[in-house]
C-alpha cells in the first residue's frame, strides 16, 4: 500500500489557496480605494492661487509639490496654509 502524503488532493489544495489570495487581493484593492477617495475629499485647498509671504505665486499643486519650498525665497511652505482643516 503507498504511503498517503496528505489528507487531501493537492488540486483541492491549490483551490483553496488561490481562493484565499483572490479574497485577501480584493480586500487590499478596496481598502486603498476608499483611502484614495478619503484623501482626495480631505484636500480641498483655501485657494486655487498660492501666494508666498515674497509676493511669487504659484498653483496650490505647485505649492504642494515642492518639497524644498518656495522657489523665490527658499521658505518652507506648510501645507495648513494650502489646504483647509
């Protein structure tokens, strides 16, 4: 008698497995959808146009987007002054 290497099939195996990673995907894909959608609702800015304290203005994206802060005067620009609480 051959010896029995597990209690069942492996394509049943295989079944189950796929099944599970097919359910946790789709969890993940909601959950950063609805974060996407959460982000997007929270970032509404004060105004469409920045203006920085030295008179250069600029898109708030811009504003945004620029990690080393204004181009003009090299001041930080805090994003409380961009968008709304």
């Amino acid at each position: 008698m051959p010896k029995q290497t597990s209690l069942f099939p492996e394509d049943e195996i295989r079944k189950k497995m796929n099944a599970r990673v097919i359910k946790k995907k789709f969890k993940k894909f909601i959950s950063k959808k609805d974060e996407i959608k959460l982000s997007e609702q929270s970032k509404k800015p004060k105004q469409e146009i920045y203006k920085c304290k030295c008179g250069l203005k600029m898109h708030w994206k811009v504003a945004e987007g620029r990690s080393d802060g204004c181009p003009q005067c090299n001041r930080h620009i805090p994003l409380s002054e961009i968008f709304e609480e």
